[in-house]
C-alpha cells in the first residue's frame, strides 16, 4: 500500500497550479469578477489545449488517458484558483458532446430542482434526473431511511444538447456567488439523449469535493499567511492562541477532507464519494468561515478574496449531493 | 495513490489470520476492569502467545529484537487483530510502545540486552513517570529530583496519571538532574524498579469509577547512574524521540473499533426503532463519514512514515484531534440510541461514553495539540 502522491500525480499538481497561477492569477481573476462573469471563451479553449476536459479520455480517442485521481487533483486546484464555469459537467461531458473534450463546447449541469448555472453561456446541458433524493423529480427520488440509489442512472439522465428553449424560458436569479449567474427552468426538460456509464452525480459529486478540498487548503493558508503578518497589541496576531487554534482546526478539517476525497478518488465507491463531499463541503463552507474571522474588519470587505471562496463554497454544498442526502447513503451504509 | 496491498502484504494478513483464528478461541477469559493481577496476567499471556508465534515487537528494529515490520504490516497487524477480537495491548502499552522503542533507539548495547527482551516476551511491565501534579500538559515544568550520590541517583518527587503502576516491575521517569539549567536541559531519563525501598503507590478512581491509573510517590529512591538512557540533562530530547512514536500508530487498533462499534450502534437502533428517527440516523451516517477518513488518514500518515524510513510525522496531532472528538461525538450518540437506558451503567457503552472523555485530556491535551499544528505544522509564531 503507498497511499501518497506518486511522483507523475505530483508533477501534474505542479502544472496544473502553474498554468492556473498564469492563466487565472489574482489580478485575472479579480478582473473577471469586475467586468462581468462570463465564461471567456478563449480561456476555456486554452483549458480545452491543456487537456482539462479530456483528461479521462483515452488516448486513441484524443484524450490524455489518465484517471479519476488525477482529475480529483486537477479540480482541486480549480478550486484553490477560484476558476469560475461549469467545468465539472464539461469534464463529464467530454467524449459524449462535440467540442466538448477540446474545450469548443460549454455543458451546464442541469439538476432538477436547483438553479443552473452558467446557463447563458452552455452549449449543452448535462441533464441529472432520476435518484435525486427530495427533488420530486422521476422515479428513483424520495427521501427517508432508504435514500435511494442517488448515483444510479434514471430515465431522464443524459445530454441535451438544444439549450435555446430551456434558455429562453428560463428566469435569471440574483446568484449569491458572483461567479456563478444562475437561472430557474421550470416545466419538464425535454427529449435528451444518453450518456454511457451512469456515474454522472456521483463523479459529479466526487469532483466537486475536490473542488472544496482545494478551496479549504487555500483558506487555511489565506488565514496562517494573515495570522503571521497583521500585528496588534505589538504582536502578530498568529502569536495568540485563540488565532493559532483557529488555524489549526482549519487543517485538521483540510487534512480529513484530503484523506476521504483522495481514497474516494482511488476506490470510486459511492459511500466513500458520500462521505468525500460531506467532509469537503464541511471543510469548505467552516474553513472560509474561519479565515473570514481572522481577517477581521477586511474579512468583511469585497476586497479580501474570502468572501468568494465561502460563497462558491456554499454554492457547491447544494450541488451534486447534499448533506442530508450523503448522510443518509451513509447510514444506509452501516446497515 | 493506491490503496491495494502488495502481495507480500496480503500474505503477511493471511497468515496473521489463519494464526488469530488458531489462538484465539483457547483464550481465558478477560479479567475485570478493576483486577489488576488478573489484567496483568492476561496481557503478559497474550504477550508472551504473541511472541512465540513471531509477531511480538513487529515495529521494532531487528537488531533489537523486533521483526522490522514496515508500517503497514504493523498496520495491517493491528487492523487484523482489533477486527479478530483479539486482547489488546493492555498493561503491556508502556513497555511496547513507549518505554521499549526509546531504548531501542537511545539505550546502550547494556541496556538493550537487559531490558527489551522481557518487554517482548511479556515477562517485565513497565510505566510511565512523567506527568507530575504540577506538570501535566506543560510537562518541562517537572520538579522530582535526582541528585548524584556516587553510582546512585537519589531521586525524590511525586508522579500523577501513573497507569498500571501498581503491577509495573519497571518505571521510565523523566527527573530534574540540573535545577539550575533551563527548564527543558536539565532532565534526565532513568529506569527505575518499582521494588525498590522509597517508591509508594496509591491507586487514583477515575470519574468511571475504575482504578486507571495512580499517583506515585519517591522518597530518596536510590537509582543506579547506570539505569539512565541517553545523556545527563539530555532526558527532554529523549522523550521527544518517544512521544513521536506515541501519535503515530497508537490509535489504528481503536479506529477500527469505533467502526465497528458504530456498526452495533447502528444495528441497536434498528431494533429499538430509533433508527427511524432521521436526525438520529443521519448523526450516524456523518459519524460514518467521520470514521471512514480517519482509517484513510491513518492509511495516508503510515505510508508517509513507510517513505520516509518510519518515522512518524507530525500528522499524529492532526489525526489525535480530530480522532479524540469523533470518538466523543460516537459515544454521544450510543447515548442517543439507548435513550433511557443510556442511565444504566452495566449497558454496553455507558462506561465508554465516561472513558471517552479522557480522549482530549490523555497524551497531549487538544489544546496543546492544536498548539504543536499551528506552530510546527502551519509555522505560525510561538505563544509568549
């Protein structure tokens, strides 16, 4: 058993945060949040080049041929980078959609019953029916001690690729994450045509705990970086235990997350991927919290970056699965 | 990143199967919490069963007397036998993992010949004489004395949070050889008997109402200058070395059960119809995830140790803490599950629920861990 980065995953992690730091930096990305949040295109097409999208694809078919870990590595540091667009569906979605794997095509996750973001700007929907715990929607739904077979393929999964209807008669919400516009679908989605596998919500779900696996250790580190330089009562204020202890609960928090996003990665089982984005949402969501505490009164400002990573934070603990839908998988699992 | 166990691996758990399922069965049956004879004389068996099959000190070096097991087959042995059912490491903790590795790693040739083969066997006990009444988490505060006389060490003091002191034939005690120097360079290691004239023990009750551990008191107890390991005044260094080797595997064997004894939990509350109560199920289901990532942090810590040579990092305060909590947070649960039953102190887990409140006080407060994070981890600024 060697349960650590292998060399090649580590090299990878490398390129993946360089290119990010060069593509999407601070003042990009800082940019991107002041002149409208748009998907830019020939970002995405860039991202398309690197490979972001054909990752899992295998080579023959014009993919990079690697596996679920490294995909969980590369969404990590999607989440450390604040990158914004509906990458993880467009991940899912390359192979099945022209365009897609290159980074042509944008695919947005529908999911019924929640708002769909980025919906101006898709190509394509990634449509999750069936087997969603409390959504109502087709058979496989419900809630209670059964839980469902939440990951399980339905009827109504798979790919529409005609978005001009659903968009037309959609109504735009005021999104909380100011990357993520978001809109309401109403009424019955259409005709779609299938995705082969089935794992869609919960590859969905796994990636999207990386996502809060990168987002918490990038707040951890926000907060250790702010803790050792702002001084008061002649200070640092990292010297105080009440600070200091805050940090450390921030890592304890990314560490666990690490552990259970990683070995889900490994063993792509649906309890493990369940408990994966229970602990990532938890890690996300309480460490940007915490970091917002740290920075005190700029914490509070639009300047500080840490509003952002709590809202996106937030936004992903509603997507893919829930807590009290992972919860559930979970104790159905101790039976 | 792989989580599959090489051949060699798998081969190391099969035997240590087949071997478990051999032994177990003829055990006698365990002693009461209280019976401390009895506790003694049931882990020195289990010890001594232990070695004769080959598995006794798996973790130490060979030169030793140990196997030079890596990391994960003394994982997967401590995986294997908490799952088996089998004793667990008992009175024999302080000697195994504590008192034995240090020699090991800082004894003279003297030394080692002398005392590793009967922790190994299971025919010596050992303690621990470190924490004082006035030097718990802040351990360098410690004020027992030894003064040189000639060969001897004349040491007097009091140690607190002693456990199975009162059936250990040795003590490793840390003691002031130099009150003058700093607080952390003027101590010094020394293994005592506990026989010998001037050492009193009284036993302490625990909140559980058990006899865990004693306060032990030295009046002029005369050591030999030999029995000390490591240099004069060079003691804090020494436990450092073992305090390491404390929070790195010490908790494998109890995660597992913890998985286990949510399983029970879980299956209590089906049968009693609390399960249909979905706060309480979905507790449990979090309480899953929570156990989970600590078996595959630990999987995560031990293959770190594995590359680096085996020595365990600073990932057991990381682990201790969130671990410490968990296993707090299970047993509030089992209390939830047994409802008005959760009263009745003979009910399974009622007096774990109160055990388990040590968790976060034992082998480094949560407080004092979070400190060791933030300082040795995070590299943030020491407190003043």
């Amino acid at each position: 058993m060697d349960f650590q980065l292998s060399d090649d995953q580590r090299a990878l992690r490398t390129g993946i945060r360089e290119l990010l730091a060069g593509r999407f930096g601070r003042d990009r990305m800082r940019a991107a949040l002041d002149g409208g949040t748009g998907i830019d295109r020939a970002l995405w097409r860039e991202l398309g080049e690197a490979g972001f999208f054909a990752l899992r694809l295998p080579e023959a078919a014009g993919g990079v041929g690697l596996g679920l870990p490294e995909s969980v590595l590369l969404f990590e540091e999607v989440g450390r980078s604040l990158l914004p667009g509906p990458l993880i569906a467009t991940h899912l979605a390359a192979g099945a959609v022209k365009g897609a794997a290159q980074g042509e095509a944008v695919i947005a996750a529908l999911d019924a019953g929640r708002p769909v973001g980025h919906l101006g700007d898709a190509d394509g929907l990634l449509v999750l029916g069936a087997g969603y715990a409390g959504s109502g929607a087709g058979p496989g739904s419900g809630s209670g001690a059964g839980s469902g077979a939440w990951d399980a393929p339905g009827p109504a999964d798979g790919i529409l690729r005609d978005v001009v209807g659903i968009r037309e008669a959609a109504e735009p919400v005021r999104s909380l994450d100011p990357f993520t516009p978001l809109w309401r679908v109403t009424g019955r989605v259409g005709a779609v045509a299938h995705l082969p596998g089935g794992a869609l919500r919960a590859e969905g779900a796994l990636l999207a705990a990386a996502e809060q696996l990168g987002s918490a250790a990038r707040t951890t580190e926000m907060a250790v970086q702010h803790a050792g330089e702002r001084e008061q009562f002649g200070s640092p204020i990292g010297s105080f235990q009440a600070v200091k202890h805050l940090c450390a609960g921030m890592l304890v928090r990314t560490e666990l997350a690490r552990g259970a996003v990683y070995a889900a990665a490994v063993t792509a089982d649906r309890v493990e991927i369940a408990g994966a984005k229970l602990l990532a949402d938890d890690a996300a969501v309480r460490n940007a919290r915490d970091c917002l505490q740290v920075h005190g009164g700029m914490g509070f400002t639009w300047e500080a970056d840490v509003h952002l990573h709590l809202k996106r934070a937030w936004l992903r603990s509603g997507q893919w699965l829930t807590a009290a839908t992972a919860e559930e998988v979970l104790a159905a699992d101790l039976c | 990143m792989d989580l599959a166990y090489t051949e060699e691996e798998e081969e190391f758990r099969a035997r240590l199967r087949e071997w478990l399922a051999a032994v177990l069965p003829a055990l006698p049956a365990k002693p009461g919490p209280d019976d401390w004879p009895g506790r003694r004389a049931y882990d020195t068996a289990w010890q001594r069963m232990l070695y004769d099959a080959g598995y006794a000190g798996l973790h130490w070096p060979v030169d030793a007397g140990g196997r030079g097991a890596t990391p994960t087959q003394h994982l997967i042995f401590l995986e294997e036998t908490e799952k088996a059912g089998a004793p667990y490491v008992g009175a024999n903790f302080v000697g195994l993992l504590h008192a034995g590795p240090t020699i090991a790693a800082e004894g003279t040739a003297v030394q080692r010949a002398r005392w590793l083969p009967p922790v190994l066997r299971g025919d010596e006990i050992w303690c621990q004489g470190f924490s004082e009444p006035d030097a718990g988490s802040d351990l360098a505060s410690l004020r027992t004395r030894a003064v040189r006389d000639g060969d001897d060490y004349v040491v007097s003091g009091q140690k607190i949070w002693t456990s199975h002191a009162e059936v250990a034939d040795w003590c490793e005690l840390l003691v002031r050889t130099d009150p003058a120097a700093p607080k952390h360079r003027g101590i010094s290691w020394l293994a005592m008997r506990m026989d010998v004239p001037g050492v009193t023990v009284r036993p302490l009750r625990t909140l559980a109402g058990s006899t865990e551990f004693a306060e032990m008191f030295l009046d002029e107890v005369r050591i030999p200058v030999t029995h000390r390991v490591g240099a004069e005044n060079d003691g804090w260094r020494v436990t450092m070395v073992t305090l390491s080797f404390e929070r790195g595997t010490a908790f494998v064997g109890e995660v597992v059960a913890c998985r286990r004894t949510l399983a029970a939990l879980a299956a209590e509350a089906r049968a009693n119809g609390r399960w249909d109560d979905p706060v309480l199920r979905r507790r449990l289901g979090g309480l899953n995830a929570e156990f989970r990532a600590l078996w595959r942090l630990t999987q995560w810590n031990v293959s770190e140790a594995q590359r680096s040579g085996g020595v365990p990092g600073t990932g057991g305060s990381v682990f201790k803490l969130r671990y410490s909590q968990a296993r707090q947070e299970l047993y509030e649960a089992a209390a939830e599950v047994l409802g008005a039953d959760g009263a009745d102190l003979d009910r399974e887990w009622v007096l774990d629920r109160l055990s388990s409140l040590s968790y976060t006080i034992a082998a480094g407060t949560s407080q004092i861990q979070r400190n060791i994070v933030a300082e040795r981890i995070l590299g943030l600024p020491k407190g003043r």
